[in-house]
C-alpha cells in the first residue's frame, strides 16, 4: 500500500502516478465498466452502481475507508456520474442528495464520513444540493450475527432525521460507498420516507458482486 505526501497523487486503481488536474489515469477511465450495475434494495428502491465490488475497485475503495485516501472519493464520484448518465437517473432531476450516515464515534476515528465525501462530490458535479438529512444513533457491531429480517428492522431503528423540512415531498437521491445486502440503504430510506419523501434512489460506488 502507497500513501505519499499530498504532493504525489496517484491512479485510485493502477496506483500509478497522475496530474493534479486529473481523479484517475486516462487508461482506468477509460476501462470503467459501460453498462451500470442496477439492483434493487431489499426495501424496493433501485441502486445504481458504475462498478462490481471487485479486484482495482476493491482495493480502491479499501484505501478510501481504512487507509484515509480521500482523494480516492472524487474518482469514484466522477464513476457515479457517469453511470447516472448511462441510465434514467440522468432524467431524475433530483432535489437533494444525501449520504448515509457514519455513527459520530466512527467519523471521529475515521476524520470524516466515506460516504458523504463521495455524495458531496456528486452533488457538486450535478449541480444539485447536498443535505445531511439523517443521523446514525447506534453502532452496528452486532449486525453480522442477525438474521436478514432482523437487520432490516434493526437498521431502520439506527437513523433518525434531523432536517424533516427538507425531505417532505422530495426526490432525493441517497449515496453510500458500498451496497451488500442492501439493508442500509433500505434503513435510510425508509427513515427518509416516514418522514414524507416522495421517492428515494441510490448510487454507491460499487455493489458486491454475488447478491
Ligand atoms: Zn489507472
């Protein structure tokens, strides 16, 4: 693993070095996946994903979250984007974006939070609000040994809102870095639609691969 001086910036996944104007070599973007992964969460909402949980992308997305490569979050944004023009999301005219949130404990170890880095990022490239519209109250370490059923009640339980105005009668789109079964993101939405969204869509960076 390579962590240089903010002076080198490289690839997110050849790891070789790149300008500064750039988010990844021209090689990687080049080889980005052309058709968007779509799946649908456990709670019924459609999540798009321009890559697989896999291989470069894996270990991209491993620096990103445990290795404290941030600059890592403007590439896989770019990803997003591209991937939202590849489908009917680029039609959406979302309202506000929003990221699943990190427990307070976990941003503080961490300096921030994965996935709100990535969603600030695509706000900014679509030219669309973010909003932090969800808290995380309780850390999920137990969550591995629960059932599926049980997850999804339980991750609904984690969040709470903190800003209902904005969310009432609003298409918004909620990002993560990383969706596997789903039920995060399922949780999230579901806080977000008892607090009277309209509709709710997902992006994340990668989906694992064996649903
Ligand atoms: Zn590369």
């Amino acid at each position: 693993m390579i962590i240089d001086s903010i002076w080198i910036r490289r690839c997110p996944y050849c790891r070789k070095r790149i300008g500064f104007d750039m988010t990844e070599c021209l090689a990687c973007r080049a080889a980005y996946p052309s058709t968007p992964r779509i799946e649908v969460t456990p709670r019924g909402d459609i999540c798009i994903a321009p890559f697989s949980y896999d291989g470069v992308i894996a270990a991209a997305i491993k620096d990103f979250k445990f290795r404290g490569v941030r600059f890592n979050s403007k590439s896989f944004a770019g990803a997003i984007v591209a991937a939202m023009k590849k489908t009917y999301f680029k039609d959406m005219d979302f309202e506000v974006i929003t990221s699943v949130p990190a427990t307070k404990k976990r941003k503080r170890q961490r300096g921030y939070n994965q996935a709100e880095l990535i969603a600030r990022y695509v706000a900014e490239m679509t030219g669309t609000g973010y909003k932090e519209l969800l808290v995380r109250d309780v850390d999920t370490v137990y969550q591995h040994y629960l059932g599926q059923e049980e997850r999804k009640k339980h991750d609904k339980s984690y969040y709470s809102i903190i800003d209902r105005e904005s969310v009432r009668n609003k298409k918004i789109l909620l990002i993560d870095d990383i969706m596997t079964s789903g039920s995060t993101l399922s949780g999230c939405s579901e806080v977000l639609m008892d607090a009277g969204a309209q509709r709710i869509f997902c992006a994340v960076t990668a989906i694992t691969k064996r649903r």
